[in-house]
C-alpha cells in the first residue's frame, strides 16, 4: 500500500475563520487523491489559543511526525517564531498563509492586507461624513497581518482632519474578547460615530456589543473578513459591510503548493488570492454560498 503524502495546516488559533481555511484544504487534498491516485491528507492542528509559545510548541510537534510540508499562520513575525526556522532546516517544506512573506524564501498565500485595511477604512470614513469618533480594535498585535490592517487604517483616518482616532481595544482573536472590548469602548465613547476592526473575531463581538447597547445603525461598523455570523450581522445591518479575505481559497492554494513544493518544484513568492467586499447589496449571495457549503458537508459529499 502506498505511503499517504500527508501536510499540515497550523493556524493561529482554533476559530471558525480558520474551519473555513481547513475546508478548502480537505477539499484541495481530496481533489489531488482523486487525481493522483494517491493518498493525500491535510492534518489540521489549530492551537487552543492566540499564543506564539504554543503555536512553536505546535509547530515542533508537526514537525517531529515528518509531514510532506507545513503551512502556517504565524502569531509573530516569522523571525521570532524559533519553529519554523527549525523545521525548515529540517528541509521540509514551510507557507505562509494569511500572512504576508517577510522575504523571498518564503511562498506568502493571502492578499494585500494594507489594502484590505484601506478598504475598510476608506469605507467607514466615507459612511461617516469624514468626521467624528472612530474606535479601531487591534487583533492579535504581534501577527503580520493584523499589524498591516491596523497601520494602513491608521493612516487612512489620521488623513481626515474631521476624523478622531480612539483606543478601540485588543481582542487577540478571541470573539468573547473582542465583545468585552467594544462594550467597554462603546461606554466611554456614547457618541462613537465609528468601528474598525483587523479580524475575523472584532467585527463578531462589536456587532454583538452593539446590539446590546442599541446602537445598531448608530454607530457604523466596516469589518473584516466573511464567515457566516459577520454576514448575518451584515444582513441585520448592525455591520454595515466587510473588507473580507477568501479563507477557503487559501486553505486550498496552501495544500496545492505544499504538494508541489514536495516535488521538488519551485513554487511563487505570493499567490494573491483577493478581497470580498460584502455589502447589503451582495450579502444573499454570500449567505447562499454559505448555505450550499454546509449542505456540502453534511452529506458528506
């Protein structure tokens, strides 16, 4: 019998952004068995919480199984995860994903997350008349792409003299974290005009906090990313719209470059794989898309 070709998938955290990333690698290692005949496994190892010691202590641990290849969403920049210099040196094969490359060595597989913050930023600022107060809550500080979300909504804001910048919270990727932020927030600030988030966890525990605070369609929200409670809140029109990344897709593309990276093959520097914006105007075919997936997997198709 032959030897399955198995790869990893470590995200940052176990969360329902990540499921979505892990349904599109099952879904690419299922293709490539059907193709080639051979046995493809994607192993997902997703931490219990936001941390770099655990995601290397992880890390370490996928290594020692001697996988095919190891895709990653690192909590910090990749120099300082100690991990990932040593699997490397093990010569197995490293991505990045939703993450951007910090040189050429490494394949990056994500889109611009400065332009995603851009995005967002632009939008809300607009939404508001370009003045008033905007809260922008940090994800997990340390993580690449978190950090380029919230500079370039920094910059975009600072830009607008009309527009004051407020202390919007950290929620380290956590959704409960994120709701206790923005509660606080929403308290100290009665008269927000604004809410910018660099996650998938900020826009869920904003919308939940201000729905509680009944200031839904009072204070403006522009999110990140599209998994499905973001497009409900969305639909309710407590979110008004959402700068999103496309999770399966990269789930997919990690698997299919970890395949032929283990061939040997030279693999791009940055697979760019888009930004959603999801709106009122979209959100039903988001929702629908969503709706044929989860059919998908329950009839284990």
């Amino acid at each position: 019998m032959t030897t399955p070709l198995r790869f990893v998938i470590v995200p940052k955290v176990a969360h329902p952004w990540f499921d979505e990333v892990n349904k599109g690698a099952q879904a690419q290692a299922e293709i490539l068995s059907r193709e080639l005949g051979v046995e493809i496994v994607a192993d997902y190892m997703p931490p219990s919480i936001c941390d770099a010691a655990q995601q290397n202590a992880i890390l370490e641990k996928a290594a020692g199984s001697r996988p095919g290849g190891i895709a990653v969403d690192p909590v910090d920049a990749v120099g300082h995860m100690i991990a990932i210099n040593g699997i490397r040196e093990q010569a197995i094969p490293v991505v990045l994903f939703d993450s951007p490359s910090p040189d050429a060595s490494f394949t990056s597989i994500g889109n611009n997350f400065a332009e995603q913050g851009i995005i967002a930023s632009e939008r809300l600022a607009k939404l508001i008349g370009y003045a008033g107060k905007v809260a922008v809550m940090q994800g997990y500080p340390t993580a690449p792409n978190h950090k380029e979300r919230y500079e370039a909504q920094m910059a975009v804001l600072g830009k607008y003299p009309g527009i004051i910048i407020v202390d919007g919270g950290i929620d380290k990727d956590d959704i409960e974290t994120a709701r206790k932020q923005a509660s606080a927030v929403l308290q100290l600030h009665p008269d927000l005009s604004g809410y910018l988030c660099c996650d998938a966890s900020g826009p869920i525990g904003i919308a939940a906090a201000i729905k509680k605070a009944g200031k839904t369609g009072k204070v403006k929200v522009v999110g990140m990313d599209g998994i499905k409670p973001i497009l409900d809140a969305i639909k309710e029109g407590v979110i008004e719209s959402s700068s999103a990344t496309i999770p399966k897709m990269q789930g997919s593309m990690s698997v299919l470059m970890l395949w032929q990276a283990s061939l040997g093959v030279q693999i791009p520097h940055i697979i760019d794989t888009g930004i959603d914006v999801i709106t009122q105007d979209n959100v039903d075919i988001f929702l629908a898309n969503e709706s044929k997936d989860s059919a998908f997997q329950t009839d284990g198709k």
